[in-house]
C-alpha cells in the first residue's frame, strides 16, 4: 500500500472506530521505552504467554492475535522494538536505550466481537493500534507559546532557577554581566553562551531537577546544533534596559537575535510538534517514576511535582486554553501509571497508588472538566525483582531480591516505607528510602517478559475498542 492509500485508510479506519492512536510519555527515565516494549511484546505474545488475565479479550477466549503492521507516518522514525528485545534476551541482560525524541509502532489486533447485532454471528474484528513515544520534557515548552522572551526570561529567573535547580548559575550570570544586549554579537558567541546555558540544564537534570525548559535542549531530537536552540533566557534584573528597547530592539543586537530565535523556536519546533502528532492522539498514556524523586530528596520531589502541573497543563484543554484556540485535541482516555513497583514490595503497592494520585490531584480535576477520562495505576512494565519475606523469630519482613547493577550482585532489600501522600518537611529529615538501580530479569528464549499490573493498564487503554 502506497504512503497516501495508508493515509486515506487510517481516516476510514478512525471513521469506522477501529483505528486508535496511543501517545505515551513521560520525563527522562520515567520508563516509556520499557513500557511500550513490554506493552508491544505481552500483545503479541498474549495468547501464548497467558499473562494478561486483567485484558478482558483475552480473558474472555476472543483475541485472535496481534502482529506488527507497517508505519502510518512514513517521516517518524520507527520504534527499536528488535533492538530493545534483543538487549532484554541477550545473555547479558541490558535494559532498553532510552526515549530521546519521537517514535512510532504499529500493530493489529484481530478479536471476536463481543456485543450487538454482530454477536449471534461470529464476526471477527480489527483494531489498529498506533503507538507513539515522545519525551515528556517537550511538553515543558507550552507556557512559552503564550509567554515574550521577556516575560519567559522574568519567570526563569524569578522562579524556575531559584526554585527548581540545585546548580551553580554564578559562573555564567557573571559572562553575561559583562554583556550588552544591546550591542551587536557573533553567531559563535551566542552560540557559546547557549550552550553553557543547556550544560547547566544538563547538570540540574543530573541533580534530579524535572522542570527542563526549554525541553528540547536537553532532548534536541532531529535539531540537534541547529541554531534555533541557541539562545537563552536573560537574567532581566541583573542587567536592566529601557522597555522601549524591549519592544524595539536595534536590528543587530543581541537582543534581536535572542528574541527571534525565542520566536522561532515556539513557531517552528513547539507548535508543530502540538499540531502534527498532539492534536491527533486518542489516548495518552503518562508515566511517573515518584520513586527516584523520593530518592533524590525534597528539591527533586518539588520539581517533579511542578513540572507534572505544566506538562498535564496540554491535557486540560478548556474552551479558553491556547491549545483549543491553536489546534482541536481529541484525547479521550488519559492513563497516569506510576512505573517500577516492582521496587517496592507488595504491601507498599497502594501508598504509592495514593502518592501518585496526591500529584495529580489538582490536574485531575481541572482534566475532568475538559471530559476526558481519567485513571491512574501502579505497574511495572518489566518486573525486575521477586518479592519475598525475611523471618527473624517472630518477626516477618518483607522484601523485594533483584540484581543490582551498581553493587553488581544479588541483593534482597526492604527499600523502605512509601509516603501516600506529597511528603512534607518532616518526612524529608527521617527519609530512608532505599532505590536501587537493578538489572533487567535474566530470561531463557522461550520465557516471557514478566510485568506487574500491565494488563490492567491496556485493559483500561483498550478494553473498549475491543468489544
Ligand atoms: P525513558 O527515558 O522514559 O524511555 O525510560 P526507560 O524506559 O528507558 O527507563 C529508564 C530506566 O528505568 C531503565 O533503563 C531501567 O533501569 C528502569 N526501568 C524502566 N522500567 C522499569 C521497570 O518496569 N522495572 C524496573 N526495575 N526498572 C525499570
């Protein structure tokens, strides 16, 4: 089928209810290529492995198979489901390569129908299940398509450095001291005093800082060095000029050059990215890693916190919101799963279910006006650990045994208590939790790739599309 049939299809498809579009993201590490892996391979695989009693297809005897089909969108690259098999079956186990920008994998469903007129004939069904992967951090960027590189440069200064990042700016606000905005600068200057600005939002990254903005200058994707990604917020109080010169900058200042590659980058990078996949999405999965922010401790929690209100800020597209205005989304199912249980043992399963909906409470409602459908789960999409107890007289611990990367040996742990709730001061001062980075599971050709609860989280993505 040529590229245009593929297209025209896929609208038939949408028309006829059997084609759904599922976006999945997240913030760096928070598991999204161990996800749609595990998420391709248990569909796949399902009738087989019989490891999803929670997917009402399956449990009912009515999914007939599921294979990969070819890519819709020809211009996305594709997906590395082999490459990231083949680091899971290797006989050195290694997780996945990362998310670094977007991708795409497709898949066929084939399934009994279950319900209407159609049920008293055994009528087979279709689904055509699109999968896309894109970094969460890009979602970062939309407050600046309402903000001037003013008012955006005011915010970064005022709020998200002081706030949000436990780095070290003095040495580089220090350069820009000695810098007019209002004279003239070369491409290369700029460029140099761009990129110690993206080494330092490298480095917040490193110390557990979420918010990232802008969110393609850690995660570039196809711009990478291009020069649209070479400014930087000006630190406004530092160094003060007339508002006049705001307005009306001279045509070679370095003023202009900030101000119109700040334009572009909204015009050309961050709007496009909201009106070519974003506005097509059906379902949007977004997954949290709550437990390494614990672990890194109360300024990475509060910047995960924040950055989880900007980015559901897409999802809540009320009548006023700019992304109604710009373009018409059309998600109707959003997914918040709280990823990696599998470090955590089993009876801490709820509070971390708790904790997840604490971040997401507010955006929450405000989604909820917006008509979209919302839940959140607990899962781990690549079960990395076994639970077990630890017995001393009459004392019973339980514990999680895993292989962990770092120690390079087996280790069984109790990783500690997990807060149900956004932790306060207090609990920072007693804060004893334990994450350890483990290895994925040691597989033999013919096992399956164990999960935790993933079933019920494709259950709620497409349990009805499957009927
Ligand atoms: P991405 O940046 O969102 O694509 O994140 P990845 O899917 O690459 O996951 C980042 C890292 O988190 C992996 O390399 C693993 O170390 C870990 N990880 C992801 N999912 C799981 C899981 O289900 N269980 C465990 N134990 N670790 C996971």
């Amino acid at each position: 089928m040529n590229f245009i049939t593929r297209q025209t299809q896929q609208i038939i498809d949408k028309t006829l209810d059997n084609h759904i579009c599922l976006a999945v993201t997240g913030l760096s590490r928070s598991g999204k290529t161990a996800f749609i892996t595990s998420l391709v391979h248990q569909l796949i695989y399902a009738t087989q492995s019989q490891q999803l009693p929670l997917l009402s297809v399956y449990a009912d005897g009515r999914l007939l198979g599921v294979k990969k089909a070819a890519q819709s969108k020809l211009t996305v690259p594709p997906f590395a489901f082999d490459e990231a098999m083949s680091n899971l079956y290797a006989d050195d186990p290694k997780w996945p390569v990362s998310t670094r920008g977007v991708s795409e994998i497709n898949l066929v469903l084939k399934y009994q129908v279950k319900t209407g007129m159609t049920r008293f004939i055994k009528q087979t069904g279709t689904l055509k299940l699109q999968i896309i992967d894109y970094p969460g951090e890009w979602l970062l960027d939309l407050p600046m398509l309402s903000q001037t590189y003013q008012s955006w440069s005011e915010t970064f200064f005022t709020h998200h450095q002081t706030t949000l990042h436990q780095v070290n700016y003095k040495p580089w606000l220090d350069k820009l001291s000695k810098v007019n905005l209002l004279d003239p600068m070369s491409d290369e200057e700029v460029a140099l005093l761009a990129k110690e600005y993206t080494d330092l939002l490298y480095e917040a990254k490193k110390q557990g800082g979420y918010f990232i903005q802008p969110g393609r200058f850690v995660l570039p994707g196809e711009y990478q060095d291009a020069p649209v990604l070479a400014f930087f917020p000006w630190p406004i109080h530092q160094n003060a000029i007339n508002e006049s010169d705001w307005l009306s900058p001279p045509k070679e200042s370095l003023l202009h050059k900030l101000q119109t590659r700040y334009k572009e980058y909204c015009h050309s990078i961050i709007k496009p990215f909201y009106e070519n996949y974003f506005s097509k999405f059906d379902r949007q999965v977004v997954l949290i890693d709550c437990l390494q922010a614990l672990n890194q401790g109360q300024k990475a929690f509060n910047s995960l916190e924040f950055s989880l209100t900007q980015i559901l800020d897409s999802f809540h597209y009320g009548k006023r919101h700019i992304l109604r205005r710009l373009f018409s989304p059309c998600i109707d199912k959003l997914l918040f799963a709280a990823t990696k249980a599998d470090h955590i043992t089993s009876c801490q399963q709820p509070n971390l279910l708790k904790l997840l909906n604490s971040l997401v409470k507010d955006a929450k409602s405000n989604i909820g006006f917006s008509g979209i459908d919302i839940d959140s789960k607990v899962i781990a999409s690549i079960r990395a650990t076994i639970q077990g107890k630890l017995t001393k007289g009459s004392h019973i611990t339980p514990v999680i045994k895993g292989y962990d990367t770092e120690s390079n040996q087996s280790v069984t742990l109790f990783p500690g208590d997990v807060p149900p709730y956004c932790p306060n001061g207090e609990f920072w001062q007693s804060q004893q939790f334990n994450f350890v980075q483990f290895a994925p599971p040691k597989l033999e050709k013919h096992d399956y790739l164990p999960h935790i609860r993933l079933d019920s989280a494709i259950e709620y993505l497409l349990g009805d599309k499957l009927k």
